[in-house]
C-alpha cells in the first residue's frame, strides 16, 4: 500500500466519497423525515389510525386485539349540516365504551377550552366546526340550531336516514396545541378540505340524541411493538374484522414519515442508482487489487519458495482490504455526517419553520450500520477473487519470466485485417486494450454502468410517465368537488359564480355537472363477495352500498361518457326513457387496494338492458327522504374509465345519467362540480387569478393541475440533484480504472514499446497508439452502455404496460429510444477515455528512450 500511494489513495478516495455520498443522502432523509414525523406529531397526535363508523360488536372485536396497545372511542352520532354554505361537521359523544382514562384529545395533539358537556343540549366545537358553522372566534356561550343526520345500515343490510333539527348551546372548543402542519401536498395541488368534529354528551343513561339502532362507534388507537411499521397494522386490522375500507381514517402524515423512515433502514431498500455506485466501487477495488499484486508475483512466489504458506500470502490482500473496508468506511461515515449537518441547512424544510421546530440531525445507528455493512460487503466482493489468485502463485514464478506468454500465438485474422487497413501503431492501440483482458472487461463495464444511469435516469421516458399519471389524476386544470366537510345533499354551487368563472380571463372550458351519493341494493347473491369483504358489508340476504351517482349535461356525457362506452352505445339513449325507466350508464368496477391492488367486478353478471334498483334521497321541500328507484342499464363503460375517463375516486359502483333525469331522482337540480380548462397552461398571471377567485367563493375540494405539476418537478429536481453527483462520482471511477488499467498494460509491455520508439516510433505514432486505445475503449463503453441502457428502458415500459392494466389500461405507453441522452452519454465517455489515456501514456511519450531502456534493465 505504501509502495502504491496514488493507487491507495485512488481507492480510499473512492470507498469514502461512496460512503459518504451514502450515508448523508440516507441520513439527510433520515433526520428530515424524524423532524417532519415530530412536526406532524405535534400538530395533529400520535394516535395511528382512527376506525370510524363501525359497530358496537366489532367495536370490541378490535379493542382486544393484541395488537392494540392503546384505545380509546367516542360515540359516532351523525353529522349537523349548515344548509347555508353546504358544509357539515362530524357529531360524536364526549366519552366513550369501557373509556379509557387516557385523555381523547390529548392523542389527537389538541386541549379542551371551557367544560365538558352535561347533556345532549351542550356541546363542544373544534377550530375546524366553529368555521363551518359560521360561529368562529369566541363561541362559547353562544346557542346553535342545526340539522343533525345520521345514515344507518339495519340488520338486514337495508339502510335508513335519521333526520332532526336540533339545537345546542356551546361550552367548549377543541383546539390545537400547536398550529396545524400543512403538507406540501395539500398547499400545492389545490384546498384540502379539513374534518369539523364536534362532541355533545351522547347516548348514555337514557340520554339518547339519535335512535339507538343508529349509534355506531368511532375508535383511535395506537399499535404495539415497533412504531415505523404501524402503518402496515392499519389495513390488516381492517381486512381480520371486515371493518370495510371507508371505515379508515389514519393519521395518513404522521403515518407516512414512519413508513418512510423504515424504509430508509432496511438494507433492501436500495436506490437503483446507489447499487451501480456500489456495483462500481466492486469494480474499482477489484481492478486496483488485481494490478497491485500482479506486480508482485515473483515476490509473492520467492515467499513462496522459502516456506511461506498459501493462507499467508491470502492474508497480505485480506489486511490491505481489511484496512481499505475499515478506514475508508469509518472516515467515510464522519464525513458523511458532516455532509448531513450541512445539508439540513441548506435543504431547510419549511414544514418545520411553520410548526417552530429547529431541524436536528438524528444520527440513525441503523443507517450507519447499513451503509457500513454494503461497503464492507462491497470491499469483500471485491476482494475475493484476488485473494484466490494470489494464493494459487507457485514457487516456479521466482525462477520464470512472469511478463512472458506460455505460448506466443501468431496474429489473428481480425488483428491482421486492422493492422493492414488503419496501420501498425493504432493495431497497437488496440492490441494494448487486449494485454489484460479482465482488467479492459471490468474497466468498460465500469463505463457501461455510468451510461445506464445517464441514460435510464434522465430518459424522456421517464417524463411521459409522469405526464400520463397527471393526465390520469388531473384531467382538468382546475376542478372543484364535494370535500370531507361539505354535505352532499346541501352543497351547490351558484349558477352566477359558475358563468363569472366562465367569463374570466384565460378561461377556455368550464363544465358544472353534479355528483350525488346514492345506494344500490342487490341480492348478496348477485355481488361479488371481494366487494363485500371490502366494504364491509352487512346484511343476510340483500346488501346495500354507497356509489356515485352523476348527472351530465348531454354536451358532456356526449363528450365524457360516450367515449368509454362499451358496444357502441351512444349518449342520447342517455337522455330518454325505456319503457318507463330512466335510462343510466354504470360503472362495474372498483380497485381492491388493500389486498391486490386490481380492479375487480362489482356485479357478477350484470348486463345491459338489466334493471337495478338505487337508493336516492329525494329533497320534498326541507324535508330529506329515502327512496328506491328502478333504473335501466343502458351502457356499461369499459375499464378504462376508471383512468383515463372522468371516474371519482373512491372507484365504485357509478350511475351515470343526463341531467334532465336529476329533477325526478333528486327532488332538484343544481351543480356541485365543476372543471375548468385554460386557453394557456403557461398564462401563470390569468391563471393565478382564475384559481384565487374559486378558492375564494366556492367552499369545497379544489384541485389544481399546476400544483400536482410543481411537486413532480421538485422531485425531479431531486432525482437529478442525486443522480449527477452518483454519475460524477462513477465516471471518476470509471477514469481512474482506466487509467490505471492503461498504465499497468503500458509498464509490462514497456521493453516492446521502448524498443519500437528506437526503431523509429515518433511522438506522433505513440500520440495515434493512445488515441486509436481511446477511441476503442469509448466504442465499446458506448456500444455496451446504451445496449444495457435500452435492454432496462424497455423492461421499464414492459413494467408499467403490465402494472397499469389493473387501472383498466390495456396499453399505458410506447418505448421511445433516447437519442439526446445516448448521444450526451457517448460524447461524455470519449472525453472520459480519452483523457485517461493520454494521462497514463503521459509518461512514455515524454520519457527519452535511453532512459525508458535503462529502467527496463534494472
């Protein structure tokens, strides 16, 4: 090691700067995701999933499960609506069953102002309640009036609607310990609408609000054993007690950051560019260590000779790799967290300056021992087949030319052909590539490697996916919806606020339409049992369910629907009746992601022409009630709907009609969605303002397209920011292993080359050697690299051709060769090869003959 200081130091350099650039990439994530884990822990509790609307039996079903650790439940008694702006706020009772002396709000990060409630006509607002029910500020004192509602499900599966007007006077509000936290999601792509959750006393000791066959529980929990795999308890508990999936109501933020930090943990969960690195670093170690002791082998076999065993010469390599693996992965490491600590600076996250905490660096021993783990296995790797090598030395190398071939074999027909069309010193050139054959393979897989990563990193392949996955989550530029605050049967948006929308600057499309909730009913018979167990369906002989329910200018389900229609139906079957019974399109499908993550039928035989009966509820002046109507199937949609139509998410049953048919099914008929299209998705200015005054005037979910954009951007930024330092870092790998491979090719063969230059070879032939040398390693790194490159692109678009049919997709893109990054990749190796070459042959082409013979002789 000490004999070959640049090539000791190439390597060190390389094994820390591997490990450093690991570790602090991991380790920034690490100790940004514990500071964001401890932001959203302060802002909305640590409680990991809360169960809602679920009975009293399973209820205790999951109370004691063993995988609980703790509990606590409310009482769910419905929902009061504003029927002034559409919004309406969660009811539940102050205590719960078998409460668990442990404070409700204190898991939720929130604290009680005022008192608790002492009966059914008190109650207590959260920040969130108050504004939907216009009595933000000071409410406390104040008495309220609203409707309170409560959808129920009997035995038999049928389900009812329980409706009073009620009237409380408030005692108390809810309100968070720290301000909320808000996530980079929901501050980009639109307005988040946010629970209201209200507490009154509840049905106890005859006290009761709503009827007793109504009342269902809410319970929040938290799960045994290691917390970062919380998350993965959260829909098995749900799948073990049929809870139903709309059942789930997770602390999704706090939740997400724990996920992310296990996975940062786990050795398996590599980055795809960090294994290349890896991969090169294997490479490097090999190549350096096979040329070192190459140099050594008539020392190595004179050991041999006077008794040196084979287990001591072995070790010689283990102590250097022993040194290599444990100096270069401890100074590794420390440089790795000083990285850390300036990259918390530098990459400040906002989120923590919204909540007032410092971002800390978290030095994570599970990072640390990953990282130094793979780079200890890499040394390792790297390290075996030397070891192997140099044991098998003979004592016969002490007294035998090592330089000299066993047998000199006459020249190839291919070697010929070169040296006749483009001369002897470039057939040189090549020949030199040839002299050591590992060491050229490893050296141009090394640069193969760095090719892949430009190539499949920066691919506009990668680009067309993520413009596919907008077009297939945001289809408008701007759409708004019913949110989780907004009451489905009062929410409308006003037709002057539609058209002002509609005459504003930048505005090419505004289309308003309305989405309803209504129910099927069906013999269980009739319904796949995947979609019962999903939705947790109760119920002997018949079920009922939730579904979309969507009303369509014809214009629109000419231009939305129509498409997506299966046996060429057409939209104005839509419009009209069939023997009495107005005419629908359905959607059959929903995607199980809880247990396939497919899309899976809903009715198992259902066809058009087929009558079906929906639960609507029909508005008779104030009055709200249920009723069923029969319905004709007049189309079913294809799959595709469910992506690239106009489907609502959660993907379930859909009905689907014209707006003309909403006045008999509903009792009305008003807008409470709504898409809006720009002329120009690059006018920002007409745009802006178009988005401001939605946000401002209509009360519901609002999504933008701009904003799903902007974070796909930022984690583009990210990907490149971390990809050009791993291919800087490679194509350095790459350079000094073809450097020193070169230079090692050169010092044997240098008797053969010193004797050419005195038979005449001027500085010009040498300078042609080199480059014809460079040019051929370029050639061959380019032709491996874009075939390995193009080999991984397509296997990329064959994976998501495959993944997305179970979106209903039958074919989600095209592969698209990448010429700018093929051709930025091939210009960055010839420079690469070319300069490593003519550094290594730096020495010969400067060195006077005389000397270069002397050197040989001594």
């Amino acid at each position: 090691m000490k004999k070959n200081k640049s090539r000791t130091l190439m390597m060190f350099i390389m094994v820390i700067a591997t490990v450093a650039f690991m570790i602090s990439m991991d380790m920034i994530e690490v100790s940004q995701t514990y500071n964001r884990m401890e932001a959203f822990k302060k802002s909305y509790g640590d409680y990991h999933c809360e169960y809602v609307d679920i009975s009293k039996e399973k209820l205790e079903k999951v109370e004691n499960d063993n995988r609980v650790g703790y509990k606590d439940n409310v009482q769910n008694l419905g929902f009061l609506i504003n029927k002034e702006n559409g919004t309406r706020v969660e009811l539940k009772s102050f205590n719960g069953e078998n409460d668990n002396p442990m404070n409700f709000f204190d898991r939720k990060a929130q604290v009680l102002e005022g008192r608790k409630p002492k009966n059914n006509g008190e109650i207590v607002l959260d920040e969130e309640s108050a504004k939907n029910l216009g009595v933000s500020g000071n409410p406390i004192g104040k008495t309220i009036s609203f409707e309170l509602r409560k959808e129920y499900t009997l035995p038999s599966g049928e389900k009812k609607l329980y409706s009073e007007n009620k009237s409380f006077k408030v005692v108390g509000t809810v309100k968070r310990t720290y301000k909320e936290a808000r996530t980079i999601s929901s501050s980009s792509t639109g307005a988040e609408q946010k629970r209201g959750i209200s507490y009154t006393y509840g049905d106890f000791e005859g006290k009761s609000i709503i009827p007793q066959e109504a009342l269902t529980y809410d319970i929040i929990l938290r799960f045994k054993g290691n917390e970062l795999v919380a998350s993965n308890k959260v829909d098995k508990l749900v799948n073990d007690y049929n809870l139903g999936r709309l059942t789930i109501n997770a602390n999704s933020n706090y939740l997400s950051e724990l996920f992310s930090i296990n996975d940062l943990k786990s050795v398996k969960e590599i980055n795809q560019n960090n294994i290349v690195l890896i991969i090169t670093v294997i490479l490097l170690v090999f190549n350096m260590m096979n040329i070192i002791w190459s140099e050594y082998l008539r020392e190595i076999s004179m050991l041999r000779l006077i008794g040196a065993r084979k287990r001591d010469i072995r070790f010689m390599v283990v102590y250097q790799s022993i040194l290599l693996a444990v100096f270069g992965t401890i100074i590794g490491i420390v440089l790795g967290i000083g990285i850390t600590k300036l990259g918390l600076i530098i990459f400040k996250d906002p989120l923590l300056n919204e909540i007032g905490i410092s971002p800390n660096l978290h030095i994570d021993k599970d990072v640390i021992m990953k990282t130094a783990n793979i780079s200890i296995f890499a040394i390792v790797l790297a390290t075996i087949i030397p070891v192997i090598r140099i044991g098998r030395v003979g004592c016969m190398e002490a007294i035998s030319n090592s330089t000299k071939h066993k047998k000199r074999e006459k020249q190839s027909k291919i070697g010929k052909f070169i040296q006749d069309k483009f001369g002897i010193f470039r057939y040189m050139g090549i020949r030199n590539l040839w002299t050591k054959k590992t060491r050229t393979l490893v050296s141009i897989l090394t640069i193969t490697l760095c090719g892949y990563l430009i190539m499949y990193t920066f691919s506009s392949i990668e680009e067309e996916v993520n413009d596919k996955i907008r077009t297939i989550y945001y289809k408008y530029d701007v759409e708004t919806s019913i949110g989780i605050a907004n009451d489905p049967e009062t929410y409308k948006i006003p037709d002057e606020k539609i058209e002002k929308i509609r005459k504003m600057d930048g505005v090419k499309v505004v289309n308003p339409s309305y989405n309803a909730t209504s129910t099927f009913v069906a013999d269980k018979k009739n319904v796949e049992k995947a979609f019962i167990d999903y939705y947790g369906l109760e119920g002997d002989k018949k079920v009922e369910c939730e579904n979309h329910l969507r009303f369509y200018s014809n214009q629109g389900l000419k231009k939305y629907v129509e498409p997506y229609m299966l046996d060429g139906k057409t939209a104005e079957e839509l419009e009209t009746k069939t023997d009495g019974y107005i005419n629908v399109a359905v959607y059959n499908s929903f995607y199980d992601m809880i247990k396939t993550s497919t899309q899976k039928k809903i009715f198992k035989d259902l066809k058009q022409g087929d009558i079906i009966d929906i639960g609507v509820k029909y508005h008779n002046g104030d009055k709200i009630e249920k009723k069923n109507v029969k319905v004709r199937v007049a189309a079913i949609l294809e799959p595709d709907w469910m992506s690239y139509g106009d489907a609502l998410m959660p993907y379930k049953f859909e009905v689907i009609t014209s707006e003309d048919n909403m006045k008999e099914l509903l009792g009305f008929k008003a807008y409470n969605n709504l898409t809006v299209d720009y002329e120009s998705f690059e006018n920002e200015k007409a745009n802006r303002k178009v988005e401001e005054y939605i946000t401002q005037n209509i009360p519901g979910s609002i999504a933008l397209k701009v904003g799903f954009a902007n974070i796909q951007n930022n984690s583009k930024k990210e990907v490149f920011r971390k990809s050009m330092i791993n291919i800087t870092l490679v194509l350095m790998i790459a350079a000094i292993s073809i450097f020193c491979t070169v230079k090692s090719n050169l010092m044997e063969r240098r008797k053969e080359i010193f004797t050419m230059r005195a038979l005449g070879m001027s500085a010009k032939d040498m300078n042609s050697m080199n480059m014809f040398e460079a040019i051929t390693y370029a050639v061959l790194s380019i032709v491996s690299g874009i075939a390995l490159a193009t080999y991984k692109l397509v296997k990329y678009v064959e994976w998501n051709n495959n993944a997305y049919t179970n979106f209903g997709i039958e074919h989600f893109m095209d592969f698209t060769f990448p010429y700018p990054q093929a051709i930025i990749f091939a210009v960055v190796t010839l420079a690469t090869c070319i300069i490593a070459v003519k550094l290594a042959n730096r020495d010969f082409k400067n060195k006077e003959i005389s000397d270069g013979m002397r050197d040989i002789d001594s």
